[in-house]
C-alpha cells in the first residue's frame, strides 16, 4: 500500500492531500481503503500534500458607474417634456 501510495505522490508531484489520494487508489488501482489509513501511513511516509498560495483579499472594490437614485416615472416625465405629476405619486 505504502507503494502505491508513493507512486500516486510523485506522479502528481505532491499535490494530492490524502483524500484525493484515497480517490486516486480507488480509480487507478481499485483499492477500496479508508481514508484515515491513508492519512496515517501518509503521515509514516512523511508525505503532506503541497498547499496553494493563498490569494490577497484587497476588500469590496467601488462601483465605476454612480447613477442617481431615480424612480421610473421622474425619468418618463424627463423623457415627455411636461412638468405635470407623475402617476406613480398619485397612486401611492
């Protein structure tokens, strides 16, 4: 086991944590094996999966385009020209 376990490891250059390993085992090999075991004799082989560099977080970026608050009807009465009241306001 410990074999193949190796093997899996240097094939994909470390990546692999134990769980894809037990994945890997399973596909490749077809041996069904329980995932603490893996991580166990992992551990005794003294392999531990590459982890990735984590990505800088820079915070919530503002909007390019600010456009006014504005209901529908103000832009419609815009649009027509006339300064009469909207429908919108008489309904509410």
């Amino acid at each position: 086991m410990k074999l193949k376990i190796v093997e899996c490891y240097e094939k994909l250059k470390g990546i692999y944590g134990y769980r894809r390993v037990k994945i890997w085992l399973k596909r490749t090999h077809a041996v069904h094996m329980n995932h603490k075991r893996v991580q166990r004799l992992m551990g005794e082989l003294g392999l531990r999966a590459v982890i990735r560099r984590k990505r800088p977080y820079y915070g919530k970026k503002e909007a390019y385009v600010i456009s006014n608050n504005q209901s529908w009807c103000s832009i419609r009465l815009k649009r027509r020209g006339n300064g009469g009241i909207p429908k919108c306001s008489l309904a509410q």
